[in-house]
C-alpha cells in the first residue's frame, strides 16, 4: 500500500493510530447512543411508554412557561377537554409564575425540567440536586401537589442524573411519539397531526414544544391532533396516570 511508511516501525505506527482512531470513534458513537437512550440508563426506572392493552395516550409540553405559547395552549387543552403533563424549567417558572399557577389551576400535571435546561450528563451530583430540588421548589408554589415527575433536558442522561432520581425513588420520564422534533413534520398542523396518529399505540407518551413563538403550528395541531385520536378510539390521561396502569 502506498500510503504506508517503507519501514516495519513506521507501517505498525500508522496501524496502531488507526486503530485507536476506530476505538475512540466507536466509544464516542456509543456514549452518543447512551446518553440519549430511550428505554434504558444505569440506575433507577425509566419510562417512554406504558404496556397497556387499552388505548390511553399522554400528552406532554416540554420547556416553558413562556407567554408566547402558554396561553394559547391553555385555551386548545381547555377546548378540547383533555389534561397534558407540562415539563416546565425552574428558570421560566420563576419568570412567569402566573402562568405555572395557571397551569396547575387548570388541572394538568406539572413536571420538572430541570431549573436551567442544561444538558445534564457530566455533571456533579450537587449540580443535580440543586437543579432538580430548586424547581421541584417552584412547581409547589404553583398550588399543583401531585407527584412530580421528571424529563432530562434535550433527554440526556449518564450517570449522576439517574443516580439521584433512584435514590429519591423517582422515575425518568422519555417518550416514543415526537412530532414536532421533526422539522419536515412540524413545518404544519397536519404534518404533526398525521405523524403522531401513524406512530401511536397504546399507552404512548408524546412530545410536543408549544410555548415559544416558533413553534405556532404545535399549538396549531392540539385541538386536531386530540380530535383525531379520539377517532381512533383513544382516551388522554396524564403521564401519573398512565404510570399507575403499569402492569
């Protein structure tokens, strides 16, 4: 091969860098993999959907409370007649606590986001408590007193994060339908509307993003997405329900 050094030393150097080369580039794809896993983590219990012979589907918003969207949201929920689960950011709630009130006084289930929405992988175990327990300190002033579930931020997770969510006996909450991480899906209503019914079984749990402005069509697809389902013959309940049905 011509691109190889003339000596024995300097062909076996290359190989060698070659195969370190293919190493780290097969860990980095695997930690990639791992830390965005859906059905799995080291510690503790982890969820994206529920087995469940009955057709329930959860309805999920992540980030948030912001004023662009929340309202909005609110109002289609409200119209539509279903309850959500809203995974809301102690930044945003400590920003706009009307609206994590309004939330709450609405009857849907508020979870937790995190505080800073920072990817929490490589991170302290003091970094998480205190991004956990500070919003968990938030959605109580909300007046919700449900259980509190929570959702990695951007769903990525390693070690510390699942760690302290064992040890406080909390679940990690994921997802199998997302619609509108698709920007083919959600560049319309109907786009997100169809995926969401081609993709759905029973005891789902779907993520959408509506409360910031760009992500009008999300708050567009609700009261047709939610209509759609219903013809397909499911009922909507919050992610603590769904959990309670688990086999």
């Amino acid at each position: 091969m011509r691109f190889l050094p003339s000596s024995p030393r300097g062909r076996k150097g290359v190989v060698i860098g070659l195969i370190v080369a293919v190493v780290l580039a097969a860990s980095a794809y695997g930690l990639d993999l791992l830390v965005n896993a859906r059905t799995f983590q080291f510690y503790g219990g982890l969820t994206h959907r529920v087995d469940v012979p009955d057709k329930v589907v959860a309805l999920t918003f992540d980030d948030g409370p912001d004023p662009a969207g929340a309202v909005g949201l609110l109002d289609s929920l409200a119209a539509a007649g279903v309850p959500a689960t809203f995974y809301l950011t102690g930044r945003e709630l400590e920003r706009n606590p009307d609206l994590g009130a309004r939330i709450a006084t609405a009857g849907h289930e508020v979870g937790n986001h995190s505080y800073s929405h920072e990817r929490m992988v490589f991170v302290s175990a003091e970094t998480v408590a205190t991004e956990i327990e500070r919003t968990d300190a938030l959605i109580r002033r909300t007046g919700y007193r449900g259980e509190i579930t929570f959702r990695p931020p951007h769903g990525k997770k390693l070690l510390a994060l699942p760690r302290y969510l064992a040890d406080h006996r909390r679940r990690t909450i994921m997802w199998d339908v997302e619609p509108d991480s698709y920007p083919e899906v959600a560049a319309s209503a109907s786009g997100i509307v169809e995926h969401t019914a081609e993709h759905v079984r029973p005891g789902s749990i779907v993520l959408l993003h509506g409360m910031y402005q760009s992500r009008a069509t999300t708050r567009q697809a609700v009261v047709p997405l939610v209509e759609r389902l219903r013809g397909l013959g499911y009922r909507f309940v919050t992610v603590s329900e769904l959990l309670a049905r688990r086999p």
